[in-house]
C-alpha cells in the first residue's frame, strides 16, 4: 500500500529498537552488498521504496539532499527496493530509474520482501533512522515532515537544527490512488463487468460518476494492469487534481493522445514526458506525467487514447 493518506495524517514514530538486519536481498547498486552491521558507527537512514511510487519519488529530491549534505558528516542511506509491479523486479529497470532520478547512495533489490517482512513493513515509503549503535530512533510513513527528519538526523550527528524550511503543504481534495488490474480494481464504473485473464471489448456510459474509470475498446485484464489489444482503445477518467501520473508499461511506433474535457491539450498542460505536439511515446515500465494544471484542483475528464499493447497499472495524482 502506498502512503499518501498516513503522510498527511503525520506518522512519525519514536523508536527505541535494533534495527533487524538485510536479509534475502537479490542485488546492489552503486554499492557492493553490504550489511547494517557494517554501517555501525554510521546514521543510517533505511528508506523502503518503490521506482513507481509517486509518494516515494516526492521524496527523493529531499533524500538526496541529505546524502549529498551530511554523507562526509557519518551519515548514509540505504535504499530497500521492494517491487509492487512485476516489471519492477527487473535489475535493469531500478538502475534506470536509479540513473534517472540521480540517485547516488546504495539500493538494494528487495524482491522477495523478505528485509521488508523483517521490519514488518506496510507502505511505500517507509523510513527508518538507525543511530551510531544500530537502534532505530525514528520511524516515518509516507511523504512530508522533511524538517522532523532532517532535525532527527542531525540530532544523531550532534549539529544543530535547521530552525526553518519552506512550509510543506499537502491537499486532501485530490483524487487517491486508482488502481487498474483485477486485484484491486475498485473505480471502474459500475455498468462495467471485468473479464479477467481474457480479451474482452468494453463500453460505459457517461458521464462519468467522480473519481471512477471507464473502458472503451479491446482490452485484456490481468491482476496487475489492464493492456490495450486492439485500436481505438481508450480509458476515460474522471479525477481531481492539477497533476495525473500513470504506471505504464511496453513499446510502441504509435503515440498515447490525450483530450481533456473533450477538447486537445493546450501546450501549457504538457509535461515532460511528452513530445512537443503533446503526446507519449511509452519505452520503458516506469510512471508517465499526463498532464500539468495550474491554479487550485478542479474536477476534470481525461481520456487516455492507446496504442495497441500498452499495459496500464494505475493513476497516481499531484
């Protein structure tokens, strides 16, 4: 489960527990494996992540900071690697994702969750701060209270606090996390009736109830994602929010279009994972921006226009 509704709720835990040790971890990067046990006499920062996550990767620019900031100061961070999609099991895909989000500190590939299972973990992301003597000190779930952390760690390398940062604001009006596959499919519309493991050719009728999805064409559905087998495949959405991301993955020749509220994207709504006349071109398994809004969250219907043999696992909203 990913983390967004405990970040704004606060889940900042104080701990007084050795940290267990990596376990079952199937690969490195930018490190030779390493134990915590060999980081004794370091603060470490244990960081469960995944390359998709919108939450983890919001995080990302504050933990590179730190490591960038304190790692000649006795501080590191371990990255934990815990896939939720299948394709995020793949080595080559994190050190992508690793390269692309400029990440310098160790990651570790924990695709059997078994380092997640020995600190009982539940959601992505997830810290863990482990003093000099290997205790855990903090605990934190989700985005936000970059200043709690920071002071924390700065607390366990005996430097003074940062006494301001910018005010973090977070907004519960948007639209949560939509998931697509068949496992926990719960915004389709209600007129429509899954076919899992199967291709199957699917309608809805408009307008669309809030926060629901609807399917227009060829699809085949697995538990994780829903796959476009035909032309003239789209999914029609109906969110809250001034930016919607999208887990996609597979290749295609032909772009992914958008309109939103019937009409074609103006230039100022593109992102940068579009081209410069608006549409995506998916080569890699990774989360796709779909489109940026200014001004305060509104409520809006974007239909996503597929290329044959596009997987879609879900929408994440900023």
């Amino acid at each position: 489960m990913r983390a967004l509704l405990l970040a704004l709720t606060l889940s900042t835990n104080l701990f007084a527990a050795q940290a267990p040790e990596f376990v079952g971890l199937t690969g490195w990067i930018n490190s030779e494996p390493t134990t915590l046990q060999s980081l004794r006499g370091k603060v470490v920062l244990i960081d469960f992540w995944d390359y998709s996550c919108i939450n983890c990767i919001r995080t990302l620019p504050h933990l590179n900071r730190w490591y960038k900031e304190y790692g000649d100061k006795g501080f590191t961070i371990v990255g934990i690697h815990t896939p939720e999609f299948a394709f995020e099991h793949d080595i080559e895909n994190v050190k992508k994702a690793v390269k692309r989000f400029d990440i310098h500190y160790p990651v570790a590939l924990d695709n059997d969750y078994k380092t997640w299972r020995a600190y009982n973990n539940k959601y992505w992301p997830t810290s863990y701060l482990v003093d000099k003597e290997g205790t855990i000190r903090l605990k934190h779930i989700g985005e936000g209270k970059y200043l709690e952390l920071e002071n924390a760690i700065r607390e366990l390398l005996a430097l003074e606090p940062v006494k301001d940062l910018e005010a973090e604001k977070f907004s519960l009006r948007t639209t949560p996390e939509i998931y697509l596959g068949s496992k926990r499919a719960e915004n389709y519309t209600a007129d429509t009736t899954l076919k899992p493991n199967s291709v199957h050719t699917y309608t809805f009728k408009e307008p669309l109830k809030d926060d629901t999805v609807g399917l227009k064409g060829l699809f085949r559905l697995s538990e994780e994602s829903i796959t476009s087998a035909g032309s003239n495949c789209s999914i029609t959405l109906n969110f809250h929010a001034n930016k919607v991301h999208m887990v996609l993955s597979g290749t295609s020749q032909e772009p992914i279009t958008l309109i939103l509220d019937g009409k074609p994207l103006s230039t100022a709504m593109y992102t940068e994972d579009m081209t410069s006349d608006g549409k995506i071109f998916v080569d890699a398994s990774r989360k796709y921006d779909l489109i940026y809004l200014s001004g305060e969250p509104r409520r809006h219907t974007l239909q996503i226009n597929l290329p044959p043999a596009i997987s879609c696992y879900s929408f994440t909203f900023g």
